[in-house]
C-alpha cells in the first residue's frame, strides 16, 4: 500500500505540473510541445522508477554477496534510471522479420567487403598471431567485427549497467539479465574498464565484437599486454583476440568451412536435409550432392545439408564449424552471414543460387497461427511459441508430405495458406 500510495502522489504531483504550464497563444503551444513529454509517459517513467529503485535496493544484498564490493555498488548504481528505451527495443525483437536474403544483402554488401579487406589488411599483424595463437581463421574474426561493430564503428552507446539493471527488473527475462549485471560489475570491479565507458547495446552487448558480460568474464584475455582486457577502445586487439579465444573453446577447427554451396540432384530425398543427418562430402557426393561448381569437395570433416530457405533457395553443406559460431549467435542467417562475408573477405565467390525473393517473412503472430494450424491438424508442433525450431520444422515436413509436397520444412506463406481453410 505504501507504493501505490507514493506512485499515486508522484502521478498527481506530475499531472498538476504538466497542466499549470501556462500556455498564452497557439504559437506558444507549439513551441512547447518538441519540450513536453506526454502525461502518461512522464507517469510511465516515474512510476517504473519507484518500483525500480525498491528492485536495485533489493539487489544491492544479493550484489554483495556475489562479491560485489560495497564502494563498486554505489558508483555503479548511482543515479541509474529505469530506461524504457531498452523496454522498448527488448519487446519489439519478437516482431522483428526479415528474409534471409534480405539480411545477407546487408550483412554481405559490397561496401562490408571492401571494408573488411580493408580491415584485415590493416590489422595484418595481429590477426596473424590471433590466428596463430589461437588457431581460429583470420577471416571469420574478420567477418564477426564487421557484423558486429562495422569494424568498430558502432560499439554501442547505452550504459551497460543501467540496460542490465532495466531489463533484470523488467522480469520477461529476469534471471539471464541479473546474472549479467553482476558480471558487468565485476568488469568494473576488476579494472578492466572505468564505468563510463563501460557501453554498449541495448542488451548489454559491449565492444568491437559485442559481447555480453558472462562471455567476457569466460573468454576475455589481455592480448596486448597492458594489465587490462580492454574490448572497447579504439584499439581492436585485445576485442579481436577474445573473440578468437571465445570460438576457439567451443570448437573451432582451423581451416574447415563452415560450409559450403552445393547442388542437389532432382531426386534428393528431402528428408535427409537435418543437422543430425551427418555425412562426409565424398559420401554426400555419392548421393548426388556436389560443390556449386561441380568441383569435389575434400572430406573436412562430417557435414549436414542445410536449405535455410527451403527446396527453392540455396543448399550448404555445413560442418561443425558452423555450429561453433552458432555458440556466438544461434540464428541461422547470422552464421551464414558470417561465414559467407568471411569468404568474401577472403576472395570468394557469391552465393549463386537463387533465393525466393517473392516470399517474405513471416510475421510473429503468423509464425503462431502456422504451429496452432499445424497442431490442430494433426501435425503437432509441441509449442506455440512463434520460433521456428526444429519441432515445427518437423510438423511443417509431414504436413508436406501429406500433400505430396517436397518435404524441406520451410515455413512460408505458401503453408500457412494451405493450412487456413
């Protein structure tokens, strides 16, 4: 009671002094609305940092005994505010769509390229013992810069702590965020970074590289040796560096792909296109299944089909590499994105299958209606959660197969609209 009696008395007194403002002509209301943040947002902000400050006041005990030190406590949290930016940026993800093709004309753009080249040349240095040392491909660390940071250029600029602290509060993902901040202060703690240039982005990703606080506690490292693992200055070293060390422990194997464009021959058994369906490229090549160019592919290692649009766009043959870089960010467009700017950095050819242009992406709310018409036709997807994984993959391949369609599990419009009745 003692809360909603403050957030009332704050509302009130908010209200009261937005409405006295005196207001003499209509050029005067004009020239004050660009100044004047609507009644219910100004309430909006208030309100959430009531309960804001009760929630940091709450965490400052559990802080501590993570290790927190009381004095880091207090010059971190001083005067941190519930930032509805973030809110906002965090639940607007889910409605984000955007088709593969359309991502890699971005991520993959001729200008991306040349910088990369650029960057790489520039860098030449130290990717070469980045490389050596850690035994990841100069050219992905590359590629995970450029897309990442645009080679440094964009880092972030939000508070790291005021962003981790919002979104913990928040509560849609309460636990993952809390944990985040309590290593965002143990940065700090440890000197790596002075509090404020400790930014980033909304989601509490930091440096040329992003990476998010936990990731830079297990994976950080000192490359230039100056007593700090500094990924947010404009020297790239010790960012570049981490990130090699990162994909390095979940993985990586020097010089294999992560993957590579084939053909598949008309009577290819769709059903075989899953990452648990592992084969050697001599083996794949058995089936049918050959390098774009009709070159032999060399046996880098066990591979799976992957047709990250469906029957009617481009097929790849990934490699465990890709499921390395995958620990990095789990959409496929992203590793693709990575993996093919790489190649491209590197003097490699573009993608040369065609992609569906005239389909796009399926919104949220589509991406739900497409498991509950699965579900309630018999094909169940096990959540309606509107993330396209493998469970609704698999729903979406024997429905196909009931139609005598082919079988590749790509969720399209196409489908929903034969499921609507």
């Amino acid at each position: 009671m003692r809360f909603l009696s403050q957030a009332t008395a704050v509302i009130k007194i908010l209200v009261a002094a937005v409405w006295a403002i005196p207001v003499h002509s209509e050029g005067m209301k004009k020239s004050l609305r660009p100044n004047v943040r609507p009644v219910d947002e100004v309430v909006l902000n208030e309100v959430g940092n009531i309960a804001f400050n009760r929630w940091i006041d709450d965490y400052r005990a559990r802080a501590m005994e993570a290790g927190i030190s009381q004095n880091v406590l207090e010059q971190a949290l001083h005067g941190v505010q519930y930032n509805t930016s973030v809110i906002q940026k965090d639940r607007n993800q889910s409605e984000f769509t955007k088709t593969l093709w359309d991502y890699l004309d971005t991520a993959v753009s001729d200008l991306r390229i040349k910088n990369g080249r650029a960057a790489l040349k520039t860098y030449a240095t130290a990717l070469d013992q980045v490389e050596q040392v850690y035994g990841v491909d100069k050219q992905i660390i590359a590629a995970i810069w450029g897309l990442e940071s645009a080679y440094g250029k964009f880092r972030g600029s939000i508070p790291v702590i005021e962003a981790m602290a919002t979104l913990a509060h928040e509560g849609r993902r309460a636990a993952f965020f809390e944990e985040q901040l309590t290593a965002a202060l143990t940065i700090l703690q440890s000197g790596d970074v002075a509090l404020e240039q400790m930014l980033g982005s909304w989601a509490g990703a930091m440096g040329h590289t992003q990476f998010m606080p936990t990731s830079f506690l297990l994976h950080s490292v000192d490359f230039t040796q100056d007593g700090k693992r500094d990924i947010w200055s404009d020297d790239p070293r010790d960012a570049l560096a981490s990130t090699a060390a990162y994909l390095k422990t979940n993985g990586w194997v020097l010089g294999q792909p992560w993957g590579i464009e084939v053909k598949l021959p008309e009577t290819f058994d769709f059903l075989m296109a899953r990452r648990e369906t592992v084969l050697k490229p001599s083996e794949w090549a058995k089936l049918g299944v050959v390098d774009i160019n009709d070159d032999p592919i060399p046996d880098y290692g066990t591979a799976a089909v992957l047709l990250p649009a469906g029957a009617d766009g481009a097929a790849f043959l990934v490699f465990n590499n890709f499921r390395v870089l995958e620990t990095y960010n789990t959409a496929d467009a992203y590793v693709i994105g990575v993996g093919h700017l790489a190649d491209r950095i590197d003097g490699g050819d573009a993608i040369q299958s065609a992609w569906p242009r005239e389909d796009r992406a399926l919104t949220y709310d589509e991406r739900v209606e497409l498991q509950k018409r699965l579900t309630s036709n018999g094909f169940d997807t096990q959540k309606i959660d509107g993330l396209i994984g493998p469970l609704t993959i698999e729903a979406i391949r024997q429905f196909q197969k009931s139609i005598n369609m082919k079988p590749d599990g790509y969720a399209s419009m196409r489908i929903l609209k034969l499921l609507r009745p």
